[in-house]
C-alpha cells in the first residue's frame, strides 16, 4: 500500500514568510509525528497526533510553529514568520496505534531552506 | 528525560562485520528501535528490541541490555549500500509512548 508523503519536498523561503507542510499518513494510522531533522543530527520531536487530537506539543521550539490534523488524517506543519534557524528537513511519521511494539513509518520529508 | 549516545562515524570494508554501539539514560524504557538512513531518504526500520538478548534479521541483529542500558546493531556480510546513517532511538514508558531519537552513527562502507 501507499506509504507516507509530504508535500512539497523542497521549499525555499524568504526569512519572515510563511510555510505550510503536508503530511499525508498510511490510511487508517491512528498516530501522527512532526519531527524536526538538522543536517548530521537525528530526528527531533516537534509534535504527536492521536487521530484529530494534538496530544504533545512539546517539541514545538516557538510559538511560530502550529500543527494541525482536523480530521484525523492529513496534518499541516505551519510555520510563521520563518527565521534561518528554521532551515531543516521536516519529516513526518505515522502509526498504526503509537503504542507497544508499534513502528512508526516515516515520509521522504520537506526540506525547508530559509534565506 | 532521555539521553541516547552512539559514535558519530564508523568506516568498515565491504564483506567485513560492523557493530554500532548505543548506551541510553531514560526515566522509563519501553523498547528500542533501530533505523537506517540514507542521505537525503527518511529513515527506514531495522529491527525492535524490548526484552534482553539478540534479535536476528538477516544480515542484521540487533543487541539489548536493559540493566546497562546498552544496545547494539550488528551488521554482517556489509555491502556498499549498507552506506548509511544508523539511529537508534528509545521509547518511553507511559503514556503514548513517545520516541527518542539518538543523533545517529554515518557508516561508510569501503571496497
């Protein structure tokens, strides 16, 4: 079946624009993750999903960053007012619970460059 | 919190043995994961280790030592395409269960 995917791959922004990421899960995973990737560093968590719910936003670094997933599918990564520090692969992951010996399936990720 | 440790970098040959090592301090433990990266690619799973012992994939094993907080992948027969980034991350206990990552270990498998 289709795995995770991310629009758009690539994304070069203007430091004070606006971005938006997408995610699209593996149909039916109930559990959604924004990670955060900086070049030779592992992934870092931003944000957990259960279905619609936003249940951890502790990774978020500011308040410019904002994530949703209003039906419990498709999530949206929003960030305000990019700044360079912002410039890092984004990478999504979903599950079919998030519990137990769960495996979180990861997409290609966005690569965002702010200049 | 959690704390994952592995080395940066690792080179071996090609057809040689590998053993990328990781030690973790966590306040609660739930499992630990193996990923491969490539360059430029999303992670991709390797293997799930929550109880002791070695768990054996094909060319890959991985190694769990829960009193010492340790952790291994072992990687046999190595081929040029195993060329990648390893990351071994920790799950915690509670909760949904969230998942730590470690920084990774890039391997560079040479003829």
């Amino acid at each position: 079946g289709a795995g995770v995917s991310q629009s758009p791959r690539y994304k070069v922004a203007k430091r004070g624009q606006d971005v938006a990421l997408r995610c699209d899960p593996i149909s039916g995973h109930v559990s959604l993750f924004w990670y955060q990737q900086a070049l030779g560093q592992g992934p870092e968590f931003l944000t957990y999903f259960q279905n619609e719910a936003q249940l951890d936003k502790s990774g978020l670094p500011s308040d410019r960053f904002f994530a949703e997933r209003p039906e419990g599918s498709v999530s949206t990564l929003k960030i305000q007012r990019t700044q360079q520090e912002d410039s890092a692969v984004y990478l999504c992951a979903s599950s079919e619970w998030g519990q137990g010996t769960d495996t979180q399936y990861f997409g290609p990720g966005t690569r965002l460059t702010v200049l | 919190g959690q704390n994952i440790d592995q080395p940066t970098e690792m080179t071996a040959t090609e057809g040689a043995i590998v053993q990328i090592n990781c030690t973790y301090q966590t306040s609660g433990f739930n499992g630990l994961f193996w990923y491969q990266q490539h360059a430029g690619e999303a992670p991709t799973f390797l293997s799930y280790n929550v109880l002791d012992g070695l768990e054996e994939k094909g060319r890959f094993s991985s190694f769990l030592s829960r009193s010492k907080g340790y952790s291994y992948l072992l990687l046999k027969e190595l081929q040029m395409k195993d060329s990648a980034s390893y990351l071994c991350a920790v799950r915690a206990s509670g909760g949904y269960q969230k998942v730590t990552f470690g920084t990774g270990t890039k391997l560079q498998v040479i003829p």
